[in-house]
C-alpha cells in the first residue's frame, strides 16, 4: 500500500469520526417513519445536507486557505469571528452538546435503568465533560479510539439485518415526494455538519500538511479521496437507517427519535445487541461533547485574546449545556429549527459559491451578494418559524420560488451573485 493511499485512508476515518455524531444516529430513523415509501428522494435529501455539503464545507476552506478565518477573509475580515462565533455556539452550548446528554440518557440510560433521573443523568454527564475536558487523559483517546469502529460495526450490523429481515413494508404516509424530499433536506440542518466543516476543516488540513501535502494541488486530492471514503461510510449509515425507520413496524408517528431508535434496534438485534448499541452511542456522546466543549473554549479564548479564559469558558459551557440537555431530544431539536433555518442557508451559499466559482472569480462582490440574497429569505424564514407573520405576509412569502420546500434562498443568492458580478470593478472574464 503507497504512502498516498494509506493517509487518504487515515485522514477518511478521522474526517469519518468527526461527523460521525452520535446523536445525529436519532434524526434518519425518525426521517423514515414520516415519509413511508418516499425513501430514495429523502435519502437523497438528507444526504445534501448531512453529507455532500459538509463535504464541501471542508474543501471550501482547503481552497481558501487553512481555517475559517482564510475562508471568511475571502468575504469581509469580519466574517469569519462573526460567522465562526454563531457556528461555535450552535455546535457547542446551544444546539449539539445538550443533544449529547440528552442522547445519553434517552438512549443509553433509560433502557437499562428505566427509573433513572434525567438531573442527575445531566449532572454526572457534564461533570465528567468537564473534568475531561479541564484535564485531558487517555481515557478519551481510548474510548475514541475503540468505541467509533465497535458502534460502525453494531450499526452496519444493524442495517444489514433491518434491510435483509425488514420489521414491515414501507406504506405510502401521505406524504408526496416533494415534502419528503424538503423534510430530508431540512432534517439534515440538524446533523449540524455543514457547520461543523468549516471547523474541521482546520484539523484535517493541519493532518494534510503534518503528512507532506503542501500544495493546493496535493492537499485537495488527499481531500477529495478522503472525503469520499467518510462519505461512503455515512451514507450506508444514514440511508440504513432512514430505510429502518421507513419499514419499521410503528405506526405512532409521534414516538420520541430516542424510543424509535430502541425499538428497531431491539426488535433487529435482541436486547442485548439494543444494550450493546446504547452503552456504544452513551460513550461516543461523552467524547464529542468533550471534543466540542474543548473547541468551543479554545475558539472564544482566542477570539477574545484570552481575556475569558480556557478553564471559564469550559466551566460555563458546561453548565448552560447540562441545563438545556434537561429538556430531552426532541424539544432541542425542536428549539434548534428556527436558528438553523436562520443560519444554515447562509453557510450553504458561502461554501458552494467558493467551491464553484472561487478559483476563477475573485472579487468579493459577487459572494456579498449571493450572502446578502439568502441571508434576506433566512430572516424571513427565521421568523416566519417564530410565527411573526401576519397572513397576508405569509401569501406574499410563499410566491418565493421554492419557499414551501424551505429552498426559498437558493434563487435570491443567484440574483445577488449576479448583481455582484456587474458592479464589480473587475470583468468577470474568467467565469
């Protein structure tokens, strides 16, 4: 095996592991049990958002530079602290941490210990984040290390058994395909992973440069491949279990993603295997929360020249964290629609518009454009999921093109790139 193919294959699993979120394992299944026979087009759907575009988020940054900051340099030099502030937030104690522990004890608590309090779950949890996170050890590393490919392996077991040995056959829900395909597409805001990328992208550039990939060239293929491996691994993942999910034997459409994911794993792999499954998504949502808690310190000490320090910032992400995750699952994912609604389309732009046309339009005018055209719909959409419209407004909103699909911003930032090509000062040639 070529020195090339090795480290493609050990960037792959990393870039894998990264957005390998325990908790995004809840959202698939659930995707299934809504849509019924639509699975092909929300597979399609989820795996936009939940695994191209993050794809793309990564190779965004490698074109731009080595960070988030050379990405949002492209833009504005205020962008990337602006933008990178409201991701970390998301990804840290507002959104992703919380799910953590709520995942924790929905999925890996409660099955084994049914009368367990979710206080005390939330307690031990961060308690145990945050002294892993204030002094790193070993314990981690060793978990992180064993506990991703034995929770790859019980899913794909998983999948194999729930595709081979289906519970039920899909039924039509009522739901045409583009709904399905919408829902798909919007349920991937919540893997949080397009967000995420543009953070990752940093470390595994930093792997890409450690390893001899110095040039532009070299460092997008090593990319490219690795991408595609981490791709592959999430896609059979996701799409396994968004088919569970639509063939699984539930009819209540209204069980909890924590109880859905239980029962097909019981009903696949026995009582143990759910065990096994649990104990594996309860240890794998300890070390991304102490991954994110880390991040999530190291970023807002730099960004505020150490003013908030490392131990402060930890200490109190962990708390608001433990306080949220309180609320369970499905309430977060529910409280996290509007702010992703708000924040996702205008990330989206930023990473496909610099992945398309980055190496040949330089001027800054056309992406301002493109950012200000979605970011218009993404206020609009944000409060529209905040019910702040009156009817009259809502009629004039859905004459968007696309707006019923959540889509609305894709034609407005076309026209803003457009605009930005014509006024700016140099000729757009090289398009």
């Amino acid at each position: 095996m070529s020195k090339k193919i090795k480290d493609t294959i050990i960037i792959g699993f990393a870039l894998f592991a990264m957005f390998f979120g325990a908790g995004n394992l809840l959202l698939p299944p659930y995707i299934g049990l809504q849509i019924g026979e639509n699975i092909a087009v929300t597979i399609l759907a989820f795996g936009l958002t939940g695994i191209l575009l993050p794809f793309f988020g990564i190779l965004a940054v490698v074109q731009s530079g080595n960070s988030i900051e050379d990405l949002g340099k492209r833009i504005h030099p205020f962008l990337a602290p602006i933008l990178g502030s409201v991701i970390m937030l998301c990804i840290g104690p507002m959104i992703a941490i919380p799910r953590t522990g709520a995942t924790t004890f929905e999925v890996g608590i409660l099955p084994i210990f049914p009368n367990f309090n979710p206080i005390i779950a939330s307690v031990l949890f961060f308690t145990t984040t945050w002294l892993l996170t204030i002094s790193p050890s070993k314990v981690v590393d060793i978990i992180g290390s064993y506990l991703t490919p034995l929770l790859l392996v019980l899913l794909v077991l998983l999948v194999t058994v729930g595709i081979v040995f289906p519970l039920a056959p899909a039924t039509d829900k009522g739901l045409a395909a583009a709904p399905s395909f919408s829902l798909g597409f919007t349920e991937g805001y919540q893997t949080l992973d397009v967000l995420a990328s543009v953070i990752f992208a940093g470390i595994i550039i930093a792997s890409a440069n450690s390893k001899g990939y110095q040039s532009l060239k070299e460092k997008n293929s090593v990319v490219i491949k690795a991408g595609i491996l981490s791709a592959s691994c999430l896609f059979i993942i996701y799409g396994g279990l968004i088919y569970l999910g639509a063939t699984t034997d539930i009819k209540d459409s209204s069980i909890s993603r924590s109880s859905l994911l239980i029962h097909i794993a019981q009903s696949n792999l026995g009582v143990y295997g759910m065990y096994a499954i649990a104990v594996s998504i309860a240890l794998a949502c300890l070390t991304t929360a102490i991954a994110l808690t880390s991040a999530v310190g190291i970023f807002f000490s730099r960004l505020t020249n150490n003013r908030l320090s490392y131990k402060f910032l930890v200490t109190i992400c962990c708390i608001i964290s433990g306080v949220l995750s309180i609320s369970g699952v499905d309430k977060i994912i529910q409280f996290a629609y509007p702010p992703l609604v708000l924040v996702y389309p205008i990330v989206i732009t930023l990473v496909l518009y610099l992945v398309i046309f980055g190496k040949s339009i330089k001027s800054r005018a056309p992406y301002i454009g493109a950012l200000i055209g979605s970011g218009i719909v993404a206020v609009l959409t944000f409060f529209n999921q905040l019910n702040f419209f009156e009817e009259s407004t809502l009629e004039t909103l859905h004459k968007i093109p696309l707006f019923e699909m959540d889509l609305a911003w894709i034609i407005p930032s076309i026209i803003g790139f457009i605009i930005g090509l014509l006024i700016s000062p140099k000729k757009p040639a090289a398009i």
